[in-house]
C-alpha cells in the first residue's frame, strides 16, 4: 500500500556525497536561523558508530537540536520507510514548535523516499535470509544476482554481482510477496511528488572538480583511522552480537575495517580500500542527486560556497516570512 499524500510545512533541505561540508554548512545555517536538523544518515543512526560515520561532536550537537541520530542499536535495522514515518513527525513537531526543519544528510534513498513517498514492502525474514546466505556460500553471490535478473531485471541491473546485502534483500521480498523490489518504488499516484517535495528548498553541494573531493575523502579517512577507527571496530566485534553481513557493519569504513580485522583483506591495505569505497558512495551519492530536477546546486569546492548556501537559506527564510 502507498503511502498516503500529507500536507507538509515548508522545509530547508541540504544534500550532498560525502566529504562535500554538510555539516559546517547546517551548523552556519543553524546560527542564522531557528532551525533543528533532521539527520538524513543511514549510518548515524547507530548507537557506538562514531568515528567510522564522522558524527558530529559533543558540541555540534548541542550547538542545535539534532534528531535521528543515535537511535538504533549496530544490530537492528532501520528502513527507509521507517525514516519517512519518523521525519514526516519530526517536521510537523518541528513546525508545531515554531521553528523549521532542516534535513541534512547524504542518504539519497531517504531523501527520494521521503520525497516520492514509498510503498510499504515485506519485513525482513530471518529464515529465509539465512536460506538465502546459505545458497550464497554454495553457488556464490553472482549466481544469485543472475537469479535476480531474472525475476528482477530492474533492480538486478543497478546492482553489482557482488553486493551481496542488496541482492540478498531483493531475492527476499521476490520470494516472500511474489513481486519484484522494483514494484515497490514506483509512484502509485498523481500526488506525487508528495506535498513535501513541493514545500522543500533542496540545497544540493556537488563538486566542480572530483579531484576536490577526492583529497577531502582521503583526508577524511585518515582522519578517522588516526582518531580510533580500528578501535571502535574492535569494541564493536568484541560484543560478541555483531557480524559483517549486518547493515551498521557493511557502512563504508566498517565494512573494509572488519574484513581487515578478520584477516580476509590485508590490514596494509585498509586505507586504501577505505579511501576507494567512499569515493565510489560519492560517485553513487551524486549521480542519485542528478536525478532530483529540483535541487538548488551549490559548487561545494567553490571558495564563496558556505555564503551561497547561506544566502539561498537567507532567502528561503524571508519568503517564508512574508
């Protein structure tokens, strides 16, 4: 079932890959203008996941109220259809309150999802998960994503042949609804793009030169391996719960960190592995981002980049004012 059209109150939002300044550019937002950020992360929901997700600190936090962040535990899930059910509350509690919204993040399936709306697909099952990781250890991930395509040639088409996690839950909604994932994201209605996507200002932060964000991304990674990543790593596998097939595990960082730590990658080779994962989320990041018609786009590596930001929030601000 689709979920339903909502009258929304108008929203400030602000997308970008990784590494791109989100955050500084919300916290300048934030000293502007009475807003509280909704995070748009599939990574920093979790509990213990720090350093490897770049969480904002302890005073960037309590800087402005920041919302979905710290709020599952590495072992549970949280879907995108979870997240639209908690932001479309958040914005309408925010707005009750006499403040505005300001969702942040570089998840680009919450921001679609949450934008286009989502249809509501099977819960995961943990049998035939693990009826479907054996017939991986047997056959091999590819094999199952030639399977996939069969049933599935939208979604198998997006996917690489090893994105186990992907393949894995796509095979899962086939086998339980019958239906393929892909008929799950498609608009069921007129109203959609929904009322929120109409009331929204996307700020989009895109860089002009990879090479720009590519020094950042790096610079980012060895940052966080400097500031304690194989150690929160560590402390997490030390709980003794956790394992590397779970969507907190398979973050960018903590995916390449624990293969590491299991020896099944060369622990010599963690920074540079790391460094090439989160360049390929980036590519993925922007090209979801170019799909959006409506965002306003910013050059992120452009030196007056946090002014232009600023002025289209200054701008948002007082339309809505008048």
């Amino acid at each position: 079932m689709a979920s339903p059209s909502i009258e929304f109150p108008t929203c400030l939002a602000l997308a970008g890959p990784t590494a791109s300044g989100k955050t500084a550019a919300a916290l300048a937002i934030a000293a502007e203008l009475p807003v509280e950020i909704i995070s748009v992360d599939s990574a920093l929901v979790y509990r213990g996941m720090d350093i490897g997700t770049a969480k904002p600190g302890a005073a960037e936090l309590a800087a402005v109220p920041h919302h979905l962040i710290d709020i599952r535990d590495p072992l549970q899930a949280y879907s995108a259809a979870e997240f639209v059910h908690d932001a479309t509350e958040l914005i309408h509690a925010i707005h009750a309150r006499g403040r505005r919204p300001l969702l942040v993040g570089g998840t680009m399936l919450y921001f679609k999802a949450l934008f286009e709306g989502i249809d509501d697909m099977p819960r995961a099952d943990a049998t035939l998960r693990a009826q479907i990781e054996a017939e991986a250890q047997t056959k091999g991930w590819p094999a199952l994503h030639a399977e996939l395509m069969k049933v599935d040639p939208l979604t198998a088409a997006r996917l690489a042949p090893g994105d186990s996690q992907r393949i894995q839950r796509a095979l899962e909604v086939w086998r339980v609804s019958g239906q393929p994932l892909s008929s799950f994201h498609t608009r069921s209605d007129a109203a959609r793009p929904s009322d929120l996507a109409r009331a929204t200002t996307l700020i989009s932060l895109e860089p002009t030169d990879r090479a720009w964000l590519h020094e950042r991304i790096a610079r980012r990674f060895d940052t966080m391996l400097a500031g304690g990543l194989l150690d929160e790593v560590q402390r997490l596998r030390a709980r003794g719960d956790l394992h590397a097939d779970l969507p907190s595990m398979r973050c960018v960082g903590y995916r390449q960190t624990w293969e590491a730590l299991d020896g099944r990658a060369p622990m010599g080779e963690l920074r540079e592995r790391g460094i090439y994962a989160t360049r390929q989320l980036a590519k993925r990041q922007i090209t979801w981002l170019r799909s959006m018609p409506q965002r306003r786009v910013v050059p992120c590596d452009a030196p007056d980049a946090l002014q232009q930001v600023l002025q289209i929030a200054r701008d948002w601000a007082a339309t809505r004012a008048a």
